[in-house]
C-alpha cells in the first residue's frame, strides 16, 4: 500500500484531514481516533479522549485540536492498549507500515469501546 492509497481508505472509512499528513476520526464515545503519515512508507495511530485535556481542545477546520501538554491518559485501563500521558495507543506498537494501517485502526477503535473513562 502506498501513500495514495492509504489516504483514499481513510478518507473512505470517514476520517478528516486539513494537511494531507495528520487524518482524524471521532467517535461517538468521545474518542479520537488519530493516523500521522510518516515518510518510508509508515504512519503512527494515537488515540486521545476529549475528557482527558483539561484545555478541552477546540475545533479548527472540522479537525479537534488539542493540547498535548494538558493532556492526561496514564491513569486509563484496557485490554490491548498502552496508556501515556499524551495519548493511547495498541500494545503492538505505535509505528507500523501502511499495509498494517487498516487493521491497527480497526483493532484500536475496538480496544477503546472497552476503556472506562473515569467522571472528575
């Protein structure tokens, strides 16, 4: 899978972009799901809550945008995922090729469904 082609399945699969490099998908539950195209041929998938920043993010061109350094995923749990301070994301890694982007964004949106966000 190459670039071109990589961008056309998430454009397909509903995710958003301003820049052609950073794509986004919302959730229902308050999740963001995020894909960074990367040079070589690799992207990185991160996912980060919008209850999880204290600044609470704002919209900019239909993208939410947030504030790395006021966010806080450490303290949540779930089967699968690594939680860091910034953001979660798959056990398996951050980083992968693009021919894996299809099932490490499937397999994290999944995870996610069974994270318990805590009420502050």
């Amino acid at each position: 899978m190459n670039n071109y082609q990589i961008e056309n399945w998430l454009k397909s699969q509903g995710f958003k972009t301003i820049n052609g490099k950073y794509y986004q998908k919302p959730s229902d539950d308050g999740w963001y799901v995020d894909v960074v195209l990367l040079g070589k041929n690799k992207a990185q998938i991160q996912a980060v809550h919008e209850t999880q920043t204290k600044s609470g993010g704002k919209q900019r061109e239909g993208m939410w945008c947030y504030d790395y350094s006021t966010t806080n995923h450490s303290h949540l749990k779930g089967k699968g995922i690594i939680s860091l301070k910034k953001y979660v994301r798959n056990t398996e890694g951050h980083s992968f090729p693009l021919y894996i982007i299809p099932m490490a964004v499937e397999t994290i949106q999944n995870r996610l469904k069974n994270v318990i966000i805590p009420i502050v």
